[in-house]
C-alpha cells in the first residue's frame, strides 16, 4: 500500500489510523468535515487533508487523488442524536459515496468502521452470524450500512469490503469527543478532580473495552484479508464498570468509591461482550491490549503530571 484515503480522518479513531499508516511509510489523505474531528489529534500529521462532508461527494471527488486503499471511518457515532434522517444521510449514503468513489477510481480494497451497536441487546458472546437487534438509529445506519456493503459487492465482485464491529474503543484521541467519549475518560476525568465516580447500581454492568492501538491493528490487518466479510473487533473479555473504577484508582493513585445512582434508561445494554474467533480466523487479528495495561499506557502519563502538579 502506496497511498491511503482516511476519512473521519481528523477524528478519535482515524486520527490514530492515519498517524500510524504515516509511521509505516503509507502517504495519507484525510477526508473530514471536521463537525466532530479535531485538528489537534492531526498535530505531527504530514500528509493531505480535504475538507468535506462524505454525504456531499461534490465538496471532496475530484480532490483526493489516487489511492490504493479507502479506510472509511467518518461517521456521526452519537448514539443519542435522534434526527434519523440526518443519521442516515452521513453513514448510509455517506459510505455509499465512498464505495462509488473506490469502483469508479479503481480502487480495490475498503475497509469500514461498523459497530457492536448492530447487536442491540442481543445475545453475549456476541457472534457474527446472529441476528441484528438495534437498539437505536446509529444501530440501525450501521446495520443498513453492512447490507450496502453486500449490495456492492454482488454488482463489483472483485472488490474487497471488509467491515469491522467495533466494541467499546477507549484512548488517546477521543477527548474531543465530549459527553460521547469512552466512560473510561468519562470517569477518569471525574476521579481526577477528586469526585467519586458515579456508575449505575450495582456497576456490574459490563462493556469488551478494546485499546484504539488494537482497533488500528484490525484495520491494518482488514486491509489485507482475502476475502471479503464483517468481523467483531473486540477482546472476548467482560469488564465490569467496578473493575474501570479499580483500574482507574490504581493509574491516580486514589481509592474512591463508586457513587451508584438507578440507571434511568429502559433501552439500556447491561452486557456487550464480542466473540474475537472469526477475526483471528479471516483477519488474523487478535486483541494483543490487556485492559489494566491500555488504562495505564493510555492514562499513566496524564495521571503522573497531576499526581505533581503540572
């Protein structure tokens, strides 16, 4: 791989995607409205950068240039934006823009972020081949987007599409997120300021929580399957909101106890937790992350200055 597109590329899972594809000696360009994205995760960025909206081809084709590989990352991943139509605009119609882009630019290979959100509150481990439940309408664009995906490939064949589920992604970069970020920074940043960190009773609710560093291993490993298909990237492991607080303590130095509070929400996932075996088998991808180990690589440092002071 010579040139790659990136879109959502100035966003939390892009960014590190596209500064790794540089580290490799891949020439970059990203694609991003920047309505969720942030300049700052593209600092030390070398490559090019178009502005545009993936739902409105005319303001970036034209403009990208040739690339060996598209890794399709923009999105609108607020689960709790409610305006359906916009939704489906961005990642529906959003990621059929890119798959047209790929065919009439001869590009052969596309990766795709998907999402865990496709299984609801279905079944745990959760396993490829079961039924989507969507819970919400980013469940449902991500779903929809999965079949356009299989729509394309029956019309352009020789075409690979590699979709990836994305469990729960934590690490540097997200920040910019705000209230969406990963509860791993949610919560950190409530513990940093000394507060106890406010979890639903009895926080044994529990998330696969996967490192962004292996999220970008997946999508390095998605661009050289063989094969066309949908896989999970996840860990296979359970953690509960109890065991994020310990973790958390342990990265500040602190011991401060959960606040629990009723959780008010009826639609609410009380368990996600991937099945990681087709990945290792189509991809060879496997989670190389251990959860204590992303927390303190992740947060260590930033623990660290406000431990001194800085």
């Amino acid at each position: 791989m010579k040139r790659a597109l990136v879109t959502g590329g100035a966003g939390f899972v892009g960014s590190n995607l596209a500064l790794e594809l540089e580290r490799r000696g891949v020439a970059v360009v990203v694609l991003d409205d920047f309505s969720s994205g942030h300049f700052e995760n593209l600092k030390g960025f070398k490559g090019d950068c178009v502005a545009g909206d993936v739902s409105k081809p005319a303001e970036w084709l034209g403009r990208i240039g040739a690339v060996d590989c598209v890794f399709h990352q923009a999105a609108i991943t607020d689960t709790t934006v409610m305006d359906q139509k916009r939704m489906l605009e961005v990642n529906v119609e959003g990621f059929r823009n890119v798959l047209s882009f790929a065919v009439e630019s001869g590009v052969r290979r596309v990766v795709y972020a998907s999402s865990a959100g496709t299984y609801g509150a279905g079944p745990v481990p959760m396993r490829e081949g079961q039924a989507p439940e969507p819970m919400n309408v980013y469940g449902f664009s991500k779903m929809v987007m999965e079949r356009a995906a299989e729509g394309f490939l029956q019309e352009e064949p020789s075409l690979k599409v590699v979709g990836l589920r994305y469990f729960n992604v934590f690490g540097p970069g997200e920040a910019h997120k705000g209230k969406v970020a990963s509860m791993i920074w949610q919560l950190y940043g409530q513990m940093k300021a000394g507060k106890r960190p406010r979890i639903f009773r009895a926080g044994e609710q529990y998330r696969d929580h996967i490192y962004v560093k292996d999220v970008v291993a997946a999508n390095l490993k998605a661009a050289e399957a063989a094969q066309s298909g949908v896989y999970n990237v996840c860990t296979g492991r359970a953690t509960t909101f109890n065991e994020v607080v310990s973790a958390l303590n342990a990265v500040l130095g602190t011991s401060l106890e959960p606040d629990y509070f009723e959780n008010p929400y009826s639609f609410y996932q009380n368990e996600t937790q991937g099945d990681p075996s087709a990945a290792a088998a189509g991809l060879g991808f496997k989670a190389s992350w251990a959860f204590r180990d992303a927390v303190a690589d992740y947060l260590g440092n930033k623990a660290a200055k406000v431990a001194a002071g800085a």
